[in-house]
C-alpha cells in the first residue's frame, strides 16, 4: 500500500481538525469531534489497507462497508469545512462557533 494517499489523507483530516476544533464549544464537543476524527482516519485507513486480504468474504464486506461510510462522511465533512471557511470570510466573527457545531451535524445528518 502507498503512503501517498495515506499522507494526504492525514493532512486533510489534521486540516478538518485545526478549522473545527478550536472554535467547538466547551469541553466535551471538541473532544467527541476529535475522536471522531481520529476513528474515521483509522476505519478509511484499515479498510484501504486490508483490502481483498480476508479470508471470510463477509469480513471483506464489513470493512469494506465502514470504509465507504467513513470516506463519505469525511467528503461531506471536509466540503463543509471548506465551505465554511469562505463563508467565515464574509460572515461576522461571533458566526464561528456556531458554524463549527453546524459542520459535524449537517456531516451526520448527511450521511
């Protein structure tokens, strides 16, 4: 497997990270947020990797299904963060927080 695709998989997910994180409020938003994160790195990343080398085509079905669940979630994630990041361009400052804890929602409502 080739570490490319890993490396910028990881720098994106740092990315979503550094945007969403600081601007969560409280204690406990940022560190479901980070973990999150955290998990779904190591689902797309497992899956990519184990890939066609289970015995059980069920096993292979199973990792193969989180994968594809947590790559659309980091898609539509990291297109709202973007999305966001312009909009914070334009928007008054006080938007912020309110727009960091409306990224992981519609993230979830949408996949």
């Amino acid at each position: 497997m080739k570490l490319i695709p890993i490396a910028l998989l990881s720098l994106l997910h740092l990315y979503i990270g550094w945007q969403i994180l600081p601007a969560l409020p409280g204690a406990a938003a940022p560190l479901l947020f980070g973990v999150a994160l955290l998990a779904a790195f190591l689902t797309m990343t497992l899956a990519m990797a184990r890939r066609g080398r289970h015995r059980s085509q069920a096993v292979a079905d199973r990792w193969s299904w989180a994968g594809m669940l947590a790559f659309g979630m980091f898609g539509i994630t990291l297109t709202l963060t973007l999305l966001r990041e312009l909009a914070l361009l334009v928007a008054p400052a006080d938007w912020a927080a309110d727009s960091a804890l409306a990224v992981p929602a519609a993230a979830l409502t949408a996949t």
